[in-house]
C-alpha cells in the first residue's frame, strides 16, 4: 500500500488519469493489452476494451480487469492506452504507455499507430490472483528495499556525495579508441562490491574486481536521473516514464539489491529528478493539463524561468510542465475530488512517493529548478518529501532531520530558496570557479587570490549572494566538476588543466582535491575526477551526458591509482572527522612576503575535546625556500599527535608547522584519530 490513492487504485483496476475529461467530453480510452513469448518477441493482441468514468472521480477511467474477456489468465501482460493525441500537432489515435508503469518494453512495437517521435513503449503489468501487481520485464514482482537504521547513515554535515551518470566507456575498437556504451544499476552494484562482477562492464578488471567506490569511501550515491528516459542506449535527462526505472539501466529489483547493498555500508541514496520539462505519456493524453509550449503562450507567466531576466523556459526537447494552471478534478493522491487541483504538482508528488517508498531514498537533487519557475510548487514538493521521509520512521518527533536532504540546481545561486523554505540546500556554483582559478594561481573578480581562497573554504563569507546567502555547510554543494561540462572552464579537471598548459596534472588534482573536501559545504565529486579521467566523446563540450567514465583508465598509469588513494585518505577524514562538519574556518597565516600565495586556516572549533584540522597551502609555482617553512600562530603547536592526512604519516613534535611546502600544493593537518 502507499499513500497515494492512485496507486493503489492500479492494484485494482487499470487506470488513466485525463483531467481535462471532468469538464468537457472526451472519447473513452481504449485499454490494447497483449502477451509476449518469455521476455521479448513479438506482441499478440488479446483485445482492446474502453474504460469508463467512475460516478464519484472527475476525470479518471477505470477498467475492472475481470471484465476482460477472454478472462486474464495468471501472467505478465504488454498493454498501451489507445487515445486521441491532444499535443498541439494533434494527429489522430495513438497508443502510449501508461504514465503511472512501473516498467515499460521498448523492445515492443505498438500494434498500431506512432511514428518514431511519438514512439511509445509497452507498459507492464502482471495479473496475479484476481490482482494488478509491478513487476520487472520477466516477472519478478520487486519487494521494496528495506528502510535503513538511521544510526548506520552518515548525517548531512559528513556527507561526501558521488555524483555518477551510468554512461560508461570502456577501452574498444571505435575511432577514438573507446566502446561507449551505458551502465547499468547491476554495474554500480559491482563499483561497491567485489563479488559482483557488473553486466556490461565486466570486462573491467577495477569493475570486477574490486569495490571501488567503498575503496574511495563515499557515503552518499547520486545516480542521474535513474527514472526512465527517452533516449534508447544512451543515458540523459529525457525522463518520459517517471515511475519506471529506465529501461537501459535495468529493473527495479537491480536497482532494489544495490539499494540494499549501499545501505548495508552506511551509503545514502540520491536520486536525480527532472520537473521543468518532460517526454512523457501526458504530452499527448491531456496536453493543457499538464504542459504549455511556453513560445505559443507569451503571456502566461507560466511560460518564463526564474532569475532568468525574462527568458522563456527551456523544454530541451521535451515539453515544459504547466504548473499554473489548475482544474476541477479527481486527486491521485488522496482519492477526493478537488475543485481546484494543479495536475503537475499531484503528478509529481505522486512519483515521488514511489521511489521515496520502493527504495528508500535519502535525499533529492532538483535539476534545473530555474526552468521549473514555480516556487509555490517546489516548496510543495520538497515538504512532501520531508513527510515521507518522516512517516519512514515513525513521524517528525522521533525521525533524525540530519539524514535527509533536498538539493536544488540552479546556478545563479539563489539562496533565498533556501530561506524562504523552497529546497534545503544549493549547488554552489561559484565554488567551482573559485576552485579552478585557485589551483591556477588566479583570482576571481572582484576578489584577490587571499579572497578568492577565504570564500573558497568558507562559502559563508560569500557576500554577493542574495542575502543572507549561505548560513552553514550543509546548505552549499561544493563541487570541481559536474555533470554539466559543456561552457568555459566546465570540462573535466584533466582537461581543464591540460588545456591551461598544465601538465603535472597529478599535482594541481590533488591540490584541487584537498581544497574540495576541507572546505565548508557539503563536497560532491564527479564520478571519474577521482582518478583524474579524460573527456573522450565531448571535446568540444557540447553535451553534457556525451562524456563518459572510463573506470579501466583508473589503472592506465600509477599517477592515477596514486591519485585515487590520496582522494580516499581525505574522503575518509571528512566523512568522519568532527572538525570537518562544523562551519568554524579561521585564516591564521597569510604570506605576504610570498605575494600571499602561501595561507594557513583552521577548520573547527578549538578547545577541551575538540581535534581541529589545519589547512596549509601553497597556490604558487616555487617550492618554499629552505628545509623548513614555518607558520606562525599554529593552533594547539605545544600537543603532540599531529600527522598529515593527505600522505597518512606522523608528524614529529618539533616539525609541527614547520614543514616545506612544494609548489601547488596542500597539506592537510589534525591529531583527530578515530578511536579518539
């Protein structure tokens, strides 16, 4: 059961929701239901049968399965909604997929009807006992994942997110040497453990036959959007199907059993949901109710994105969410009529409670909500979300709010939503520059280099955000790279550097790298900047799903193995060190004398039971002179215990802030220990 009337209606009946249905007339939907030979092969038609409107539901059709004659016998079923293309190139009857399918079949034509731009996958059901129940392609009916001890999770202020797209190169024979292809959730499963060889990627020995991702140490996994999309053998931001796991990446029982896994080891899952625009079913069942063309509708304020100076919303191929708009009409989520719905708000919730219920999801990043342009809508969204996550364990007064998250894209940085309640946290995209410049030597106008860094390691001091911009750690995502590496200075660190003429790129990585993830905020790392992976596909930055990760090339020379050891050793420490997850940050040293390239700062609190970390760095090409370099005003200098993070030694008493630096780089220093 969920909370979601809908949903549970589907255990009953077949359904389609058309609100446009309560109010004018609508020719009754056909329900086109088939069977295949095993999995796959081809569709044969067992009959096509009209829904009709229950008295007490504006605007929803149901069809009784027990009315379906010849009678369903126990089994998996391909079924398509037969109805009239509402979309503003209307073109007759078509078949499409059922918007609320937990699995759909690419691999099936449509009987009839649907060229290749409304092409629509089959929807799959299978009837059981008298019953509709989800199941996978084969199907196995997928239990839902276990909700994990809270205990066991890592709290927003020691997350270490891993941002991952399941587009994946492995070493091939195509023109530039790699065979592209897209993972799956069995291949992610392999990258936390090692007895899981992965499916399509199992030919890589660090995928076989390692776990990488627990050797790196993150405790929070962001899949991209893992809801169903689109575009066929590639991974994207096309969601079409938002209750079905994408077709590509594999069922919801995989991506269940990698649930279960991550949780097992204290690893949070993220998940990636696209709002502003989508591909979905909706755009040709009931267009006005549920989307606009925002060039056909100038007028409607509905048709613009927020903090975009008046520019029109952006529906990359897609068709942009109408979230304005309201109707009389049956509400999926609570079974009432509601005289004043907004389609798009209830759709949304509505998948949303799927996936927060089925695997147990702990926590949300919005994408691109400038493009969704409704704040009303988001705020709603993310509260729905918290309430879900509360009611997981057992209501607000006894849930841990330090273990659930709602993140929002939006790169201008608008901290006012957080204030104002819309999301809990931002990407923090100035970070990102910042970062990039430092590890150049540059500054960042209007700022200095000294500047540049101090914001840098604490986004708190950002004054050129809305007011009050960031007020702690949790609510900035800090990041060196991100899925969006198309435009200037975006690219993949290697590339970035390469392309500055920087050629010890191990070097300015690592220095990269120590910044991130001792900086306040919350550090997300780019899956394959941990061994400093190469852009293949997207040279020239156009697309920024087109670029994919090449585990295999983690092992393509020593540097690169010695690189990921040394971003492990830091995620370690700031998953679990104390001083790392307070927002306390105090500059001590700033060397004038060296053109104020070599700074030192404290992260945490000092005092009875406290282990600050100190900061030290050099962002200038010249080693310091000498056998020593010395540091005035070391916090806690007379204790002894000391020792470097980065490298995992010791230091000796009398070299406490003493020690050279060599050109780019940084040390990492505290006497916290873990059994401390």
């Amino acid at each position: 059961m969920y909370p979601i009337d809908i949903l549970n209606q589907r255990h009953e009946r077949f359904v389609l929701w058309v609100p446009r249905s309560s109010t004018s007339p609508v020719q009754p939907p056909l329900l086109v239901i088939g069977t295949t030979p095993g999995i796959s092969g081809p569709f044969t038609e067992i009959g096509r049968f009209p829904l009709a409107p229950p008295d007490d539901k504006l605007g929803l059709w149901t069809l009784d399965p027990a009315s379906i004659s010849p009678p369903l016998q126990d089994g998996v079923y391909r079924y398509w909604f037969e109805i009239q293309d509402t979309s503003p190139e209307t073109r007759g009857p078509l078949l499409v997929a059922d918007p609320f399918a937990f699995t759909v079949d690419y691999s099936i034509a449509p009987p009839t009807g649907g060229d290749d731009a409304r092409y629509q996958p089959a929807s799959v059901i299978k009837f059981r006992d008298g019953k509709l129940r989800p199941c996978d392609l084969d199907g196995t009916e997928p239990q839902p994942a276990a909700p994990p001890d809270p205990a066991t999770l890592p709290s927003n202020n020691h997350l270490v997110i891993y941002e991952l797209p399941t587009s994946w190169a492995k070493v091939g024979a195509d023109a530039r040497g790699n065979d592209v292809d897209v993972g799956t959730f069995t291949d992610v499963l392999a990258l936390f453990d090692p007895a899981t060889d992965g499916r399509r990627f199992s030919s890589i020995a660090a995928v076989r036959d390692e776990a990488i991702l627990t050797e790196l140490g993150i405790n929070a996994l962001e899949l991209l959007p893992a809801a169903d999309a689109k575009a066929k053998g590639e991974w994207g931001y096309a969601t079409a199907h938002y209750f079905a796991t994408d077709y590509d990446l594999g069922s919801a029982s995989d991506l269940r059993r990698l649930v279960d896994r991550i949780h097992s080891q204290g690893v949070r899952l993220f998940t990636d949901v696209v709002m502003a625009f989508g591909h979905d079913p909706y755009s040709y069942i009931d267009f006005d109710s549920f989307h606009l063309r925002p060039p056909l509708e100038p007028h409607n304020p509905d048709s613009y994105q927020s903090h975009a100076g008046g520019q029109m919303r952006d529906g990359y191929g897609g068709n942009s969410w109408r979230y304005v708009h309201s109707a009389a009409s049956y509400d999926p989520e609570t079974g009432d009529n509601n005289p004043s719905l907004h389609p798009a708000w209830s759709f949304h919730r509505c998948h949303l409670a799927r996936w927060m219920a089925d695997f147990a999801v702990g926590g949300l990043r919005l994408d691109s909500v400038n493009n969704v342009a409704n704040y009303d809508f988001l705020r709603s969204y993310k509260d729905r979300a918290w309430e879900l996550y509360h009611s997981r364990h057992g209501g607000a007064a006894t849930s841990d709010p330090s273990k659930f998250l709602v993140i929002a894209e939006e790169l201008s940085t608008p901290t006012s939503m957080i204030h104002s309640g819309v999301v809990n946290a931002l990407w923090n995209e100035p970070f990102q520059a910042r970062l990039r410049a430092a590890i150049l030597g540059e500054a960042v106008h209007p700022d200095n280099l000294e500047w540049t860094v101090r914001k840098l390691a604490s986004p708190i001091l950002d004054t050129a955000l809305e007011a009050p911009g960031f007020t702690t750690g949790t609510q900035a995502i800090n990041y060196i790279t991100s899925h969006d590496i198309e435009g200037f200075r975006k690219e993949r660190l290697f590339n970035y550097l390469t392309r500055n003429n920087v050629w010890d790129v191990a070097r300015r990585a690592r220095l990269a790298f120590a910044l991130l993830l001792t900086s306040v905020g919350i550090p997300m790392i780019f899956a394959g900047e941990e061994f400093a992976d190469e852009m293949d596909r997207s040279v020239d930055m156009g697309l920024k799903q087109s670029d994919p990760v090449n585990y295999a090339r983690r092992d393509d020379g020593g540097w690169r193995r010695d690189l990921f050891k040394y971003v492990a050793r830091l995620v370690k420490c700031r998953t679990r060190c104390p001083a790392l997850g307070e927002d306390e940050t105090e500059f001590f040293h700033v060397d004038r004398s060296r053109g104020g390239r070599v700074m030192a700062w404290r992260r945490g609190a000092v005092g009875e039971g406290k282990w600050p970390v100190v900061v030290v760095v050099n962002l200038g090409g010249e080693d310091t002179p000498g056998e020593e370099y010395v540091v005035p005003n070391w916090p806690e200098r007379e204790k002894s215990g000391w020792r470097e993070v980065s490298q995992g030694r010791e230091v000796p008493d009398e070299w406490v802030s003493r020690e050279p630096l060599m050109a780019w780089e940084a040390k990492v220093y505290t006497r916290w220990r873990e059994e401390v």
